[in-house]
C-alpha cells in the first residue's frame, strides 16, 4: 500500500496516470463521435441517433463507464494543474525565459490553457445536452436529444465556441498523444510510424470530424430539410 502511495506521489506516477486517463478519454471521444457523426450520416430527423442514444441509456454497462468518465476528466485536469504547477515551481527563472523554447514545443507549453478551456466546454456542454436529458433516464419527461442538438447548433455563439474548443482539443491532443506514448514507454522504432499515423488521426481527424456536426447544422441543415419535406 506505501508503495503505490509513493508511486502516486512521485512526479512519474502522476504522469503515468495523467498518460492513461488521457488515452480513455481519447477512446470516449472516438466512440462519442460515432453517435454524432449518426446525425450528418442519416438524414431521418434523428431517428438513427434517438435509437442509438436509447440503446446507451438502457445498457447497464454505461453508468459504470460514465463514472469512470467524470473520474477520469476530473483527475485528469487535476493532474494536469498539480504538473504544470508543480513544474512551474521547480523552474528556474532563467530556464523559463530563455531556454524553455528551445526545449518544448509550442503545443506543450500551452496545455495547461488549452486544458482549461477544455475543461470549460466540457461544463457548458454537459450543462447543455447531458443534464437536460438525464431526469428522461429515470421515468422522468422524454426530451428529444436531436432537438436540443438543433437548437444549440442554431446559435452562432454557440457553434463558434464548439469549434473553437475543437481546434484546442486537437492542438492539446498532439502534444498528449504522442507524450502519453513516451511515458508509458510504448513509443519505439518498430511502432513509430504507426503512432505517427495514429496520433495524426487523433489530433486532427476526431476535432475535424467533431466540427463537421455544428457546421452542417448551422449551415446545411435546414436547407437539407427543406429538400427532403420537398422530395415527400
């Protein structure tokens, strides 16, 4: 029991688990992503992606999934700040102002801001879509989920901060990626363009393919609809 205590406390240990939160997450976001690619894919009102909502909902594995989710958005951030303040601390002020530019990427400078505001989105998108739905899960009123779909991504503001928040989650995503890899010590030469290729997937295919959804509702969607009523 010390011994994992003292692995925990090290400043390895917090990597490795900030390394295999950060892969989870990364696995969440790809099978999240199946769900909303559900909606451009079929265009049937939502039917497809209410089915497959409601398949999740009532699959017994999903509440222990979700709670490893929060946990590991929660401990992930919290790891994120106690590294980066703990780093802070350590650094002296010289090697901050010249020498840490030439000794990391622009990208992993800046994770701990495109972290925060990650995290950020992450509060106004639950507060948006999970929330709202979740009282449904318990016999309360059934809310349409591709409603409120439609409606968010009817709001510039809305649809700006959504891609927005994207383009930082791939840039956050480059750096962690490949760093979780190193950690973990599963990055080598046999499996590095392997990784390359994978971690270019990550780090632009998901966000890009993320904020094809608010730009097709925003700008296709009604237009699509207005074919489709007429096609009937």
């Amino acid at each position: 029991m010390n011994s994992v205590l003292a692995f925990y406390y090290s400043s390895i240990g917090k990597k490795v688990l900030m390394s295999l939160t950060g892969l989870f997450l990364i696995i969440f976001l790809t099978e999240h992503l199946v769900g909303n690619l559900l909606l451009v894919l079929f265009h049937d009102n939502g039917e497809t992606f209410e089915a497959y909502g409601e398949f999740l909902v009532h699959n017994p594995v999903v509440l222990a999934v979700e709670i490893v989710l929060f946990s590991s958005i929660v401990g992930h951030a919290l790891l994120g700040a106690t590294l980066w303040l703990t780093n802070k601390m350590k650094r002296p002020i010289k090697y901050e102002l010249f020498r840490l530019k030439e000794n990391a990427t622009l990208s992993s400078r800046t994770m701990i801001w495109t972290g925060s505001t990650i995290f950020c989105f992450l509060v106004v998108h639950l507060c948006s879509f999970f929330i709202p739905l979740y009282p449904s899960r318990f016999g309360g009123e059934k809310i349409s989920s591709y409603a409120l779909v439609v409606e968010a991504f009817a709001n510039p503001w809305y649809v700006g901060f959504y891609l927005i928040a994207f383009f930082l989650l791939g840039y956050h995503l480059r750096h962690g990626f490949q760093s979780a890899f190193q950690t973990l010590g599963l990055r080598n030469k046999t499996y590095t363009p392997f990784l390359d290729f994978l971690a270019f997937f990550v780090w632009c295919g998901i966000p890009a393919l993320y904020a094809w959804v608010p730009i097709y509702f925003y700008f296709f969607h009604q237009a699509a609809s207005t074919v489709i009523m007429g096609v009937h």
